[in-house]
C-alpha cells in the first residue's frame, strides 16, 4: 500500500500484479494515477477486511500449481512492461488469468471516487478536463516504398520470407487465424529416375566408355 500512496502522490504510473490464495490463478494490472483504479481503489479482500493471513483457511488450494502460476504472471507483468515502455502493441489495463479454465479476462478499471487515498481523489479530479491519450498501439509511421526513377528492368525488392501470392485466410477459431498454408505436394512424373534395362553391366560400361 506505501507503493501504491507513492505513486499517488507523485502522479507515476506503475504496475501492480498478484496470484490468488488458491495459487491457480493471478492478474496484472496498468495503474494510472486518476484514471485508472489504483490498489486502495479496489483492494484485495484481505487488506480491504485487515483480516490476517494466518486465520485464514485456504480449502482447495493447489500448492503445486503456485510456481507455475506465478511464472506465467510474471512473464505476463513482463511483456506488457516491455510494450508500454517500448511503444508497441497493445498494452493491457488490466489482465487476469485462470488457470482452471484457461481464461484470460482484459478489462479496465476505473478509480473509485470515494477511494480512501486523498491523493488518488485529488489526482482524478485534476484528469477530468485533461485529455487522455490512448494507451494501445504504438505511433507507426507509414513505411513509403522506395523509388528509383532510373529502373529500366523494373527490379523490385521484397522481403525474403515475403510470400508472391497472399495466403487465403482460414479462421479455425474465433480470433486465431492461420498465418501460411502448406502447399500440396507435386506429384513426381519419374523424370529424373534411371529406367530399367536389360543391358549387362559390361554393355553399360562400354557404352559409358564411348560417351
């Protein structure tokens, strides 16, 4: 929670990331101070209750599934650090994970206006008339294509895995895609295969000699 009033205070965006007490399950989340819900916004229910951890009874809970899980949030808080400091791709408010089910639900949390940091009140009311600039795909600028204006032959250079004809795209589920299809296979027409004869291998070599 000191993290969490630091960063309130000094307007710094940050990230916040956790596993649940079953162990199969975590998120990660993209804090903006005033536009976003920060942790005192909405916190877990153990802060939120400061009931402590120790009387808890953690019924169904998975131990061995926790470095696992912990893994895969981690690598999650990870790459969605690397977009946001990087500028590219989509960087994601807030992202869960269930283990279970394998579910991965995207969602953005707004600020609790009765949050119980001062600073988070004062820093959304400050971001109400401030425009927002959108936090998702990075600025690309359109790559012009070069042009020689000395080009008799009409050369032209593409990419070296840059397929001649654009693939047919097939959905086999919903938002997967795939990216190449396999050619199907030419049949041999045995042109390069040596044809049987009845000539001896003494009549071959004679033959060989002659060439």
């Amino acid at each position: 929670m000191a993290i969490n009033t630091a960063c309130n205070e000094l307007g710094q965006t940050w990230f916040e990331s956790g596993v649940a007490e079953n162990a199969v399950s975590g998120h990660i989340q993209l804090i903006v101070p005033g536009v976003t819900a920060c942790f005192a916004c909405a916190p877990p229910l153990v802060v939120a209750s400061q009931i402590d951890e120790k009387t808890l009874k953690r019924e169904g809970v998975c131990a061995a599934s926790l470095p696992t899980t912990m893994g895969i949030v981690a690598g999650m808080l990870a790459q969605n650090t690397l977009k946001k400091l990087l500028g590219f791709g989509t960087v994601s408010y807030y992202l869960g994970y269930n283990a279970m089910q394998d579910f991965f639900p995207t969602m953005r949390i707004k600020p609790n206006p009765t949050c119980d940091d001062s600073n988070c009140r004062t820093k959304q009311l400050e971001m109400k008339d401030r425009p927002q600039t959108p936090t998702g795909a990075a600025n690309k600028e359109d790559e012009e294509d070069v042009v020689h204006e000395d080009n008799d032959w009409g050369i032209s250079l593409v990419g070296e895995n840059e397929p001649d004809v654009e693939p047919e795209e097939k959905e086999i589920a919903t938002g997967i895609k795939l990216a190449y299809t396999v050619p199907a296979p030419t049949s041999d027409d045995g042109g390069d295969l040596v044809q049987d004869t009845e000539l001896s291998l003494e009549e071959l070599q004679r033959q060989m000699g002659n060439l």
